[in-house]
C-alpha cells in the first residue's frame, strides 16, 4: 500500500547545478545567479512524495504494524527556453557537442552512455518567499511535442536521492515568515541585484562623499538597524564612505527573529 502526497509549487525559476558531493554554501548565491538557470519553465512546478508501507496486524487487532518501508521524491516541471546543453542535463545518457562553426549536436540513448553525474536542482517561487531543493537525477526521461500553436515544452522530472546522512530527500525553505523589508535605497544608487525583501546581499557603486540610506521594514511593528561597517546609520540619514569597500549591514527584529542585508558599498574617487 502506498500514500501520495503531491504539492504544486506554481510559477517560478528553476537552477541547477553539478552536485560534486555538498550542497552549496550560500543558498542566496545560489537562487540569486542566472548562470545556473536551466531555462524558462512553463506550467509551473510540483513535488510528489510517495510511500509504500508495510501493514499487519494480530488475529483479533490487538496489536497493528504500519512502518514506510520506502520513499519516493518526484520534482517535475516543464522547460520552454533551451537548448541542446539543457537537455544534457536532463538525461543520463544525453551528451551535447559544438562544433567549430556553432553547430550544437545532441545523442541521445544507448545504456553505454550512461553517467552518474548527480545534480543540485532547487526551484525558486516568483515571489522569492519559497523555496525547493533536491540532489537527484532524470532517470524518468522527458517528453517535447513540436506543436504548431504553441511553444516546445520539455516535460522533465527529477528523482531525489539522499543529500545528507540522514537522508533528506526535499529541503523547503519557507521565507514568508520571516521579518523582511519593503524597500531599501542608497539615495540613487543602483542596487546589484535589484532590491527583494528575500535577497540579502547588494552591491553597488559611488563617487559619493555621503548617501543616504532608507531602509523600511514591511511589517510596521518590526525594528530596523542599520550599520555602516561599526558606524550606526538613522534610516533616512547619510552614511559617510571611507575611499574603497565599505560594508552596510541592515537588521530587521521581530522578537527573538533578526533577518540581515549585506551591502557592499564600494567608493572611489570622483
């Protein structure tokens, strides 16, 4: 007997990235980078989590034996924008070449060309506040229609192995609790990447002796603190930069809870 549960994540972006045996240090740096955006996906995303159990019971059902005796993690999504690299990833015994003139030629099949190679696959929901991350493959294989009316989908789906030695096979990262900003500006300077209440780290650039710096919480109730290196910093007021890097550090408390932005500030001269 076996139990489904299935949790549709809607529309979002898909990353991944060769699993060389860790997980990646920095999971903002990792939902944050377009180099390991496996394509523009379609029709969103979902997990299904399946088990099968063993039952049993006495004669006269004193005693009942229900153990999961095995689990099975699905991520499936559909990709719109790729290319014969993307389907590289996708299959265990795709490969992919260029040749001199730009040409991309993709092989698929024969059990020969098999690879081993395991994959750090995380979806990220287009609001930034959710997130799933899995270790696995494609084992299951894909299907791509050429239809006339539409674009070429490539249905696809992951199975999870183990990432770690107690045998997770889903990590969710759940941000919509978390006390956050609604906006954040450095007089006019061009955040890198552009402002989130869920990314946390910003670089940007100035000529500037001072700016001024405008941190305001989303939540009313929450406390901001805002520190320019050791530096306290009133949100609304200016910051004076030393010649180089200059680290802004921004705090939002809720109780117990302290959600922190890094901006590195780099000055030069104007």
């Amino acid at each position: 007997m076996g139990e489904l549960a299935q949790y549709t994540l809607g529309s979002g972006h898909l990353h991944i990235q060769e699993y060389s045996g860790a997980l990646p240090a920095s999971w903002d740096d990792f939902f944050s980078s377009t180099d390991n955006l496996i394509g523009r996906i379609k029709g969103g995303a979902s997990i299904e989590y399946t088990t099968e159990k063993y039952e049993d019971e006495d004669d006269l059902g004193y005693v009942v034996i229900e153990d999961i005796t095995k689990e099975k993690v699905i991520l499936k999504s559909g990709v719109m924008t790729w290319d014969g690299n993307t389907l590289a990833k996708l299959g265990t015994t795709v490969r992919a070449s260029t040749g001199a003139d730009g040409m991309t030629t993709v092989k698929l099949g024969g059990l020969g060309n098999q690879t081993t190679t395991r994959w750090v696959i995380g979806f990220e929901h287009k609001d930034r506040n959710l997130r799933v991350i899995i270790v696995g493959r494609n084992t299951e294989g894909f299907t791509f229609d050429f239809k006339q009316d539409s674009a070429t989908v490539i249905d696809c789906q992951f199975r999870a192995e183990a990432s770690d030695s107690e045998g997770t096979l889903v990590i969710m990262q759940d941000l919509r609790g978390c006390p956050v900003l609604k906006s954040l500006a450095l007089s006019t300077l061009t955040l890198t990447p552009t402002f989130s209440p869920f990314v946390k780290s910003y670089t940007a650039a100035t000529t500037n002796a001072t700016d001024t710096i405008t941190a305001v919480a989303k939540t009313s109730t929450d406390t901001v603190a805002i520190l320019n290196d050791e530096t306290p910093v009133v949100s609304g007021a200016a910051a004076t930069w030393a010649t180089g890097t200059n680290d802004v550090t921004v705090s939002v408390t809720r109780g117990t809870t302290v959600y922190t932005y890094d901006i590195t500030v780099t000055k030069s001269a104007g």
